[in-house]
C-alpha cells in the first residue's frame, strides 16, 4: 500500500476495516480505506478535514 501523494509505504492495520481513515507518515496525508467485497485494498483520497467546501 503506497501514498497516492508520495507513494512512501504506508502501513496498514490487520484489523483495518472500509472506509477507516490511514495517514501518510511521510506527507501526512490522509486517505480512506476502500476494501472490496473480494479483499483488495486501496486507497482513496479522503476530504480533508476542516477544509472548506462550501460554496
Ligand atoms: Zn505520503
């Protein structure tokens, strides 16, 4: 599993579960967890928090 941002690797949890929220230790990006009903993992962007959308 690598950043989209930075493809540094980043580390996921055995117990991950769709949709938890995985942070890039290189660039602090964060990304949300999308598991297949077949078992793949992989990222996608997540909104970021605290941006605003609005407008
Ligand atoms: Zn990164």
């Amino acid at each position: 599993m690598n950043c989209l941002e930075c493809y540094a690797e980043i580390k996921v949890p055995a117990d991950a579960i769709d949709g938890e929220i995985v942070t890039c230790n290189e660039c602090g990006s964060s990304f949300e967890l999308d598991i297949s009903e077949t078992g793949v993992l992989s990222l996608k962007p997540a909104e970021s928090v605290g941006e605003d959308w609005g407008e």
